[in-house]
C-alpha cells in the first residue's frame, strides 16, 4: 500500500544520515522540484595546472574540486572540468558531469553564455598562441572574449585567478571586469620595486613560520596566513550592525585564514570604472548603473593580506631577498546582481586552492608539512574555514534565480529538516493565530541560529534578507531588501548625518526574527496541507501573508512596549 504523507515528513535528520549512508536515493528525489537547486559550474585550467587530486600533483586541483563536489542541501554542484591543454582530469570520479580536454570558449560544444551558471578561471600560461585576433594577440581571441562577456551579462558569474608576476595572464588579463580587479603582469622591470616578483623584497609572501627558519615549504604546514576581511558597517533607522563581506563569512564568524605562500599575485581595485566592452561589437558598459535606486555598484578589495618581514623562503640552500613588511589585496568582488549583470570575484593566487597548499607535499617525508593543513587537529580546523570561503564562493557567485532556489530551500531545510518549529513549541502542527509574538521571536531566532551553522553566522542574519527576497515584488520589500543589506552601497556620510536620520536609536532586528518566526509557521501549514501539490507560487505567497502578519503583530507589540516605557519614564501627561 502507497504511503500517502508528504514525502517531506521523511527528511528529519536519522533519514537523511541513513539515506547518504544507503546510498539508494538521491535526497532531490524526494525534495519538492522547486527546492532542487543545482548549480553548472564550468572549472577552467590551462599549463602546467591539473585537476588531479594526488599529493604528487602538487599544482593539483582536485582537493578543492571534492570539496565542491562534496557540497549539498540546499545546492549541489554539476561540475565540468576544462583544459586548454590535456592535463589530467580527476578520473574515476563518477560525480563530475563532464571532461574537456583542448578546451576552447569559442567552440560551441565546449561553452555557450548559457551552458554555465558559474565559470572558475585558474590561469597559469602567460601566452597562447594560433587562437585568432585577441586585444594583445596572447589572450583569449576576441570571439572568446566576447562569449564570456555575454555569459556575464546574463547574469553568469565569473571567478578568476592566475599567481605571481605574469602567469595566468593569457587566460585572464583580457576578461572584462576580471582584468581591472587584479594584477596580471608585473610592475616593473627592477626586482627590488616589483610588487608581484617571485624573488624580490617587495614580493608578496606570506608564508608563516612554524619549524625554525623560513622556508619555502612552510606553505604545506597546519600554520595559514592571517588575511584581515574588509568590515561593512549598515547603519540605517531599521538596523546596525558589521559584517565582513558574504564569501569570507562562516560559521563561527568572519573568515581570517588562507594557506599561505612564498610569492602571490595582487588584487586591486580598478583605476578606470567607465569603459565600454568592445570585442568588434559594443557590449556595454563595463561596471554599469545600478537597476535600481542606489550607487553604481564597483569592485572593492574585501581581504587584505600581510607580508612579515625577513622571509627568505629557503629552499635547498637558494634564497629570496629578505622581504620588507607590506599589505596588499588578497580577495575582490564585484556584486554585478546589483547592476543586472553577473558577479566576479578575483584572488591573489591559486595557490589558495592547490594541493601543495592544502595537504602537504610529497618532498618531504614524514611531519607536519608531508600532510599540510591535514596532519593536526589545529589544521583542520583552520582547513574547514577554508573550505567555507570556497563553498561560499560557489553559492555567492551563481545566477540570481538559483540563489533564490538556494533560499526558498533553507526555508525547506529549517522547517521539515532541522524541526526549529517543533523545538520551539513542541508540535508541527500549531497554526499561526495560536502562537504568540513570544514565540514566534524563539523560532525565528532559533531559525537563524541553524543557518549560522551551515551558512555562517553573519549569513544567518541574511536569513531574514532572504525571506524578503522571496516574497512578491512590491516598493516596501525592495526598500527592505536594501536595509537589510549591509553590503549595497551605503549612503553617502552627508545623508547620513541629517538631523532627522535617527539611526540607530532601537535594534528593529527583534520585528524581524518575528517575521520570519510567522513566515515559518506559514510555510510549515502549507506542506502539512499540500503534501505532494507543492506549488512554488502559492508557497510564495504564503511566506509573504504569514510575513506581513508577522510584522505587524511586532510593530502592534513594540508600540505597546514603548507605550509602557514612557509611561514609566515620563508619567501621563
């Protein structure tokens, strides 16, 4: 006899650990459609660069293509991998959708703007050859320029990298946006004044010391560098608070490790923010207008990397120059949402991702640096942080419209998976009306707490940002989708100084967590009620009712605090 109970029911946590452990279905099978959401990220190699997983391939890739690969509910990852040349593509891994090798953007079979939601761009060559008319004839040649501009431009997002001085500029330094957020060559032809040489005194190592001596395989220890996140500050009549940005928030707060290096590039942000795209055909601007009200959105450096003084990186009796204190760009990103077009995000060095720099290298035998970040307790948990920065970067990158499925499955995630309402009021089956503003604060509040352990703390607080991205356009969530966003532009310091601007006077976040709470409630009724009839619209239009309930009994309640605290302070008049 046909079990009849939303298939919903069966995803409590014992289910899903004996389903992975089972292996017989794929939790999507059992999620609702509108819930599954997958991500088509094209990885993008070329030199001496290679997919491989083994600690032997120590410019490998493949550490950190498992551990996207590894990523689930609310969003898995389809991942095909390219190489310009043939080097090796992590066989035997039956999870990878697709291998090309001779990879080309301007073969039809290999890309198209809309094969992709995520491109990642790992450079290491300086120059290609025999591949047609290119802005420098070393690049990628102008149809290819042009193919990834139109990916962008609808919305694809665009992750690019390359190491020190030169290399990954043949993939990279032609990409609009890409090439103005990072350096892609060096920058002068004296060693000692170069800021990305491999062997100067201003290049930038930020190896950190653990065995006596600096070394250069002190970047396949368990000790990273300290990066230093840009902080944003929201302060508004509604709410205040710091954050650092999206990709370097995990779960027990702000990220603040990267493996560590002898020599890495830089990131920047642009000089020149008003081209236009012309690969033979005008494509727009480069960093357009804000879609609506706000700043023009623009690149910003979001991780700032340190260089200690007096690192030599030994290696085999050879020395670099003693390397002079400095800072420098570690991580920019540029929300293209903002603007209707795709993200990009650039990092300093692949060497962030590569085997070498994450589980240790094959040149030494024994101890820490033989195992990397895996050889301690300490390792791994500062690798776990790691692995959240590229987790983070999957998801922050992706289309608008998967990042809105990603939302809609948290609030799956929170209510039929993680119970928060059942640990709260103790049953499933409670109604709005006959929960209490009380309780309907615990369960938001403890809604958030969830996502903070997955997400990250300071995305938890998105939580409530993502709600509203749901719910139906209208002005008032628009205007609310702004102040929750502590990452848009901001007003500029003479607005936020008018004498009638009150910022700050009373954390409103409480009236929030209450709308959420309700949402919450909402949406739990509805899959008790639609069991397989799940309908993304109607679920919609349910979060946003129990929301605008939500709120009101908030606003109704604070009135009737503020009403008490006056009468308390201030008498009757």
């Amino acid at each position: 006899m046909k079990d009849s109970r939303n298939p919903a029911d069966f995803l409590n946590a014992e289910n899903i650990d004996i389903l992975k452990a089972s292996r017989l279905f794929d939790l999507d099978d059992i999620r609702p459609p509108f819930f599954q959401c997958r991500s088509r990220i094209l990885m993008v190699t070329d030199g001496s660069l290679s997919f491989s997983d083994s600690k032997s391939a120590q410019f490998g890739l493949g550490t950190f293509v498992k551990i996207v690969l590894g990523m689930n509910s609310p969003l898995q990852a389809q991942v095909t991998l390219a190489h310009i040349g043939s080097r090796n593509m992590l066989p035997g891994d039956s999870r990878i959708h697709r291998r090309i090798t001779e990879f080309r953007f301007d073969n039809s079979d290999h890309f198209e703007p809309d094969m992709y939601d995520t491109v990642f761009m790992f450079g290491f060559s300086t120059s290609y050859s025999g591949r047609g008319p290119s802005p420098t004839g070393t690049t990628l040649n102008n149809t290819e320029l042009t193919k990834l501009t139109t990916y962008m431009n609808g919305g694809g997002g665009l992750f690019a990298t390359g190491d020190h001085g030169a290399l990954g500029r043949a993939m990279n330094s032609a990409v609009p946006r890409v090439a103005r957020m990072r350096l892609w060559d060096n920058t002068s032809s004296d060693n000692d004044d170069d800021e990305v040489s491999m062997t100067g005194e201003r290049r930038n190592d930020t190896n950190r010391r653990g065995d006596p001596g600096s070394q250069f395989n002190d970047q396949s220890d368990d000790i990273p560098q300290t990066v230093h996140p840009r902080i944003y500050h929201k302060n508004s009549p509604i709410f205040k608070y710091s954050f650092p940005h999206p990709l370097l928030c995990g779960p027990n707060g702000a990220i603040r490790v990267m493996p560590d290096h002898p020599h890495e590039g830089e990131c920047v942000e642009p000089a020149d923010t008003n081209d236009t795209i012309d690969f033979g055909s005008p494509l727009g601007p480069e960093f357009p207008p804000a879609t609506a009200a706000g700043a023009r959105p623009l690149p910003q450096v979001i991780s700032t990397n340190t260089v200690p003084g007096g690192n030599v990186a030994e290696s085999g009796g050879s020395f670099k120059d003693p390397t002079i204190p400095h800072s420098f760009g570690g991580i920019c990103g540029y929300d293209g949402h903002l603007a209707g077009v795709g993200r990009v995000v650039t990092d300093a060095t692949w060497h962030h991702f590569v085997n070498v720099n994450l589980i240790g290298t094959p040149t030494v035998s024994a101890g820490i640096k033989s195992d990397g970040f895996l050889s301690t307790p300490q390792g791994q948990v500062h690798f776990e942080e790691i692995k959240t920065y590229y987790r983070n970067l999957v998801v922050w990158l992706t289309r608008p419209a998967i990042i809105r499925c990603i939302n809609r499955g948290w609030v799956f995630e929170i209510v039929r998976n993680s119970r928060v309402i059942e640990a709260v009021v103790s049953v499933s089956n409670v109604r709005l009306e006959q929960v209490s503003v009380r309780t309907l604060l615990f369960i938001g509040q403890h809604a958030r707490d969830v996502v903070g352990k997955f997400a990250g703390q300071c995305q938890s607080r998105r939580l409530q940002q993502w709600l509203v991205d749901l719910l139906p356009k209208a002005p008032e969530f628009e205007v609310l989708k702004r102040e929750f966003d502590p990452w848009a532009p901001q007003p500029l310091p003479e607005e936020e100084e008018r004498p009638d601007r009150n910022l700050g006077m009373v954390e409103l976040s409480p009236i929030f967590d209450i709308a959420l709470g309700a949402a919450l409630v909402e949406a739990n009724q509805y899959f008790d009620e639609a069991g397989e009839k799940l309908d993304q619209k109607k679920f919609e239009k349910v979060l946003a009712s129990g929301f605008h309930e939500g709120a009101d009994r908030a606003i109704s309640a604070l009135r009737e605090s503020f009403y008490t605290v006056e009468q308390a302070l201030v008498g009757k008049k």
